[in-house]
C-alpha cells in the first residue's frame, strides 16, 4: 500500500492519514463543499458515529454512493466525511483511529485472471483487522467505481468483471458495520451493476452553488501567493462565467484560476474561461 500510512500492509491503495486529510479539507476549507453537500456529509456522519459507538456490527447501512457528473466535489465530500469522522474517533496510546483509504480501477485490476479478486479480499480482511494498527476504524473509499464493478450485463463487461463483482458483494455482505464503511463515487451511474446500487445509500450530487466555486477559486490562488487584489480581479472575472455556465464544476473553477495564475506570472492577460 502506498501514500502515507504507516505500519500498513501492502494490499492497495493510498493511505490518507488524519494529517492529510486536515491539510487538504480543515475545517477552514468548507467552502469546497456547498449546504446541500454539507448535509449529506452531516447525514452521512451521524449514520456511521451512530454504528460505530453502538458497536453495530450488522447494520442497515453498509456505506453510500456518490453519484454526479465528474468534477462536482463527490471524492471531496468522501473524504470530508473521513476527515469529520477522524476528528470524532481520534488515536490514543497507539490505539483507535481512522485510516482512510482512497482506492480506483487500477489499485484493483490485475492481469491474471482470479488476482483481482484475491485483491478485493486482501482490501477488506486488512480493514477489518485495522490495516494493523490496534482496533483502527477503516473509510474504504472507492473512486469511480463503475472502472471497477461494472454492471453485469453491459456492453463493456467482460467474464472478470462478474467475478469481481460477486466477490464483491460477499465481502460487503459480510461487513462489520461497527468498524468500516465504504463509500463509492460514480460519474456513470447506468454503468454500476443494481446489486451494488441496492446495496448502499444513494446521494446524488449536483453542480455546486457559485460561492462554493469562488471560495475554491479563491483558495487556490491564495495558496499560490497571489495577493487578495489579483484574486478580487480573478472572482469579478469568474462570476460572470459562472453564471452563465461557462463555469460549473470545481474542475472547472481549478482550471480557470490555474489559466489566471499562469498568465498572471507571465504578464498577459488570461480570461477566466478558455475560448
């Protein structure tokens, strides 16, 4: 396993520590995440706080899918659940904890037939077990999950990908609710196979509201050391863009205060939206 756990078996995946997490989604940084994203992460929180206190170890919510067009902030209310969760269930004497683990398609596939699903098994027996550490909490987080589990059925699947997907739906059958959850995003949801729909909560997740888009526009360029004037002539810049939909996504807004930065550097003017 790779990223920044450590004492962790090498089943897949990058590891986000707590420290990660705090750097990359503090509780300063909410404004990547819009109010009605905002409940569905408070939803989510008292969901899983409950199970895990309660030490429910079957319960009735196994984990959510995010689904949404890409670039809407879905693997970033994943993590901020983690992160929320992280700040709850907190590492003493060695103890507890949360490990958040970021895993897509290619943490998965394997070129020989059976090694992908020894692959998935290998996932969920070290989270069960705390990925080592002594009674660790797991976040399983599984970006773009149609790469992985795809619907059985479909144009695209292949005889692996049944395999896969039963293997699966064991393993998540068999969850104990009282340590792990597992949260899954998808920009195609008609690709994900309905065993796996049926399986979790499901939380649509929408373009985010305009100050959602001017606050990550904002920090992004606050964060390259560009002074609040140039971020004030970017924001009159980016609103326009955004209300007529020329901005919709973070993605979006990140690669237009990326065009900003890069031209602000070089001395020419950029506009907000690429033409």
């Amino acid at each position: 396993m790779h990223g920044h756990g450590h004492g962790q078996p090498a089943v897949g995946g990058t590891v986000l520590s707590f420290e990660d997490l705090a750097e990359q989604l503090g509780a300063d940084r909410q404004g990547a995440l819009g109010d009605d994203d905002r409940a569905l992460v408070d939803e989510q929180l008292a969901i899983v706080e409950h199970q895990w206190r309660q030490a429910v170890t079957r319960g009735l919510v196994r984990g959510f899918l995010l689904s949404g067009p890409p670039g809407v902030g879905k693997t970033t209310a994943a993590k901020r659940l983690a992160y929320e969760l992280g700040r709850r269930f907190p590492r003493h004497a060695g103890r507890d904890g949360v490990a958040t683990v970021l895993l897509d398609g290619s943490e998965v596939a394997r070129a020989k037939y059976g090694e992908s699903e020894q692959r998935i098994r290998g996932i969920f027996a070290a989270a069960a077990e705390g990925f080592g550490l002594a009674a660790q909490r797991t976040v399983l987080i599984f970006d773009d999950v149609e790469s992985i589990f795809l619907a059985r059925g479909s144009d695209q699947a292949k005889e692996w990908h049944y395999s896969q997907d039963s293997v699966f739906f064991h393993v998540v059958d068999g969850l104990d609710t009282s340590r792990v959850v597992l949260v899954l995003t998808t920009n195609r949801r008609d690709l994900i196979d309905e065993a796996i729909r049926d399986r979790f909560l499901e939380y649509p997740v929408g373009y985010p509201p305009a100050a959602a888009l001017l606050e990550l526009a904002n920090r992004s360029l606050a964060d390259q050391g560009l002074d609040p004037a140039a971020r004030a002539a970017f924001a009159a810049e980016l609103r326009p863009a955004i209300a007529d939909g020329s901005v919709r996504s973070l993605r979006d807004a990140q690669h237009a205060a990326a065009r900003f930065y890069v031209a602000r550097l070089a001395g020419r003017r950029a506009p907000a939206v690429a033409t």
